[in-house]
C-alpha cells in the first residue's frame, strides 16, 4: 500500500507538469522572429509515425492503420546548456535566445515523397548515415521531436536524424496503453526502416529510450524473423537509453535476431528511478536499464554503460539531459569508434571501471574529477 500511494503521488506531479507543443517561428512578434537567425541553428528531422491524426490536425495518441511522413525543421537555441530542452508556453513568452521552435513543417503526400527529400538531405551532407531515434514512454509528438533535435545537436551526430513516433498516450497515467502502443508500433518502425533503405541509407543506426527499446527490440526481432536482410544488413548499431525492458523478454528478442549488431550499446543507471517503480509493477527486481549486476547479459555480445555516477533527477535519461556526460561521449560516431577498438583502448576514451564477463562488457562511467579525488 506504501509503494502504491508512492506511485499514485509521483505519477500525479509528473501529470501536472507543463507539457511541449510545437510553436512557429512566425508565431512570435516580428521584433523576436527578425532576432532567431544569430541566435541558434536548424535541425531537420524526418518523422515516421504511427499515431492517428484528430480533427484538429495533430497527431495525437490515438493509434493509425498506416503510417504518415512528416518532416520538422527546429530551431535549436546556443544559449543552453547541454541537455538542456525548453519550448516556450505562449507566442507572447516565447524567448528565441533560449527556446526551442519550429522554423517550418512539412506532411509528405505519399512515402515516395519523403524517400526524395530524404535523399536530398543525404546528399547535402555528403553521406548515407541515417540515425533512427525512437521515443519513450509518455510523450507527445512535439517533446520526442524537439528532444531527437535537441540530442541529434549536442551529440554532434553527422548523420541525417530520423525519428519514429510510435502512439504514447502522452500521459504518465498511460502506462498500460503505451506498452500495448509500443506493441502495435513495430509494423511502423519496420517499414520506416524500409523507407530509409530505399531512400538509399548504406547505414542505419537505431537510438531507442525507455519504452522505445521495447518497439526498437521488437521490431529487429519481427525484421529478422521476416528475413529482410537488406534491411537488417544495414544496420550499423543500436543504442538502447534507459531501456523499460524485460532481461528475459531482451534475451529471447536476442534470440531471434540471432548476432546482434554492432555496436550495441545499453546505457543504465543502478539508480534510475522511474525503472524501479516499473519493476515493482512489472513484479521483478531488475529492468535491462537498471541492472545491478551483468550476469543476466554475459552470453550476449553487448556492452552496458553504468552512468548512475551522471544521474539527473530520476536517473532516467542521462544520456540525453546530463551536461557532463554528454561531453564525455562526445558524440555517437565517436562511440562506434571506441567500441569497436579492444577493451584497454576504451578505458583511456571513458574514464571508468571495464568489467568483462565473457562477451558482455561492462563499463562504469565515473566522472574525471571523482578519478582525480581517488588517485
């Protein structure tokens, strides 16, 4: 009963929190717009979605029988720190030096449509890499759109940002229909992958948080089983944050998909929060984002990044809010990189502690300044 009234309260305050919303440039004042161009940059993002659009024009919770192509060009603001994401409450408080805005939006006709200006945009950069990032638990379209822009900037990411917005409620009371939403939005993520394919993509790399990881491993698994190699063939790496996802249910998906590809990476947290109220719920100790101990993984060829040292708030997404760690990495190209190199080498890259049990690799992140305190 103590544990279920804990719940109840903290779902409650995270319900009352101000939630995101797409707002225009042209929105704002004249005087604000006229200001924007020296006070941040563009990030196109491609959108692949699942949700159903509502009378009003959005696109809301509700689940679609086909998927539709958006495309959103966000202004990222310098003034912020790392991590940080701020979407202003109305045109009149928008403030262009720190917010984040929409410069311009777009809905594609027909998939073919957006192949070609997927296309355009690989071409414009000079490069075939498409970062696929995938959503969590309780968002709407506008915060996982803004967050993916705010993650492709401060990651440095050279390739094209992509993101699969599979039907979350929205709500942090949603958590049932999210997982059965997570369900549903394989079919999504897989012929999203498929269009990126076909818009020429030599490699695809998969970001998934929370919830997300539920609909990206699902998905690899469903692919696989299908045997659609020239999609799975394609993909050069996954990257699971804060995964809310069964170790057992994670085992048998791996199963399935047969060798992992790589990179794959899991970034936890021994102290994230929101994974240990979804344990207590799910009737389990552990979730494969808050392991405590990598023997449930040492038969899989993964490694696990412990980044509780970094923790923000909950814990549950320091990859994408903590200023520190996102200066370590440094940036998702670099990651491959230092992964693919052997174990001594990675130690000099992340400061930390290499726990090896045979092909699972463990690496506890531990900030510059605590290795400093110890030596």
């Amino acid at each position: 009963m103590r544990f279920l009234v804990a719940l109840l309260l903290t779902l409650s305050l995270i319900a009352c929190a101000p939630r995101g919303e797409f707002m225009r440039l042209d929105e704002l004042s004249e005087e604000k717009a006229a200001l924007a161009p020296q006070l941040g940059i563009r990030e196109t993002i491609f959108v692949g979605t699942s949700r159903q659009k509502d009378e009003d024009g959005d696109y809301g919770f509700l689940r679609a029988g086909a998927p539709s192509f958006l495309r959103y060009d966000v202004f990222v603001p310098f003034d912020r720190e790392p991590g940080q994401l701020k979407w202003p409450k109305t045109p009149a408080r928008a403030n262009p030096q720190t917010d984040f805005l929409t410069l311009a939006d777009r809905e594609f006709e027909d998939p073919a449509e957006f192949r070609k200006d997927l296309r355009s945009a690989m071409d414009r950069r000079d490069q075939r890499d498409i970062v696929i990032y995938v959503h969590g638990y309780n968002n709407t379209l506008a915060e996982s759109v803004y967050r993916v822009a705010q993650m492709h900037s401060d990651l440095k990411v050279p390739g094209v940002a992509v993101h699969y917005a599979w039907p979350s409620r929205g709500s942090a009371l949603g958590y049932v229909y999210d997982r059965d939403s997570a369900l549903f939005g394989r079919d999504g993520l897989e012929d999203l992958m498929q269009q990126v394919a076909d818009a020429g993509a030599q490699r695809i790399l998969i970001v998934a948080h929370s919830m997300g990881s539920v609909v990206a491993m699902e998905t690899l698994r469903q692919t696989a089983i299908r045997g659609r190699r020239g999609v799975m063939e394609r993909i050069g790496g996954v990257v699971l944050i804060s995964p809310d996802l069964d170790v057992d249910l994670f085992h048998s998906q791996a199963a399935a998909i047969g060798r992992l590809p790589q990179p794959f990476l899991i970034f936890g947290s021994s102290r994230d929060s929101v994974l240990g109220l979804s344990s207590r719920l799910a009737g389990r100790l552990d979730r494969l984002g808050n392991l405590k101990d990598l023997a449930p993984l040492a038969d899989l060829e993964v490694v696990y990044l412990d980044t509780a040292a970094y923790n923000q708030g909950s814990g549950h997404f320091n990859l994408g809010t903590s200023p520190a760690l996102l200066q370590l990495l440094g940036g998702i190209a670099n990651i491959d990189a230092a992964f693919r190199a052997e174990g001594d080498a990675r130690v000099g890259l992340l400061p930390g502690v290499v726990l090896t049990m045979r092909r699972a690799t463990e690496i506890v992140l531990t900030p510059v300044e605590v290795l400093a305190e110890g030596d």
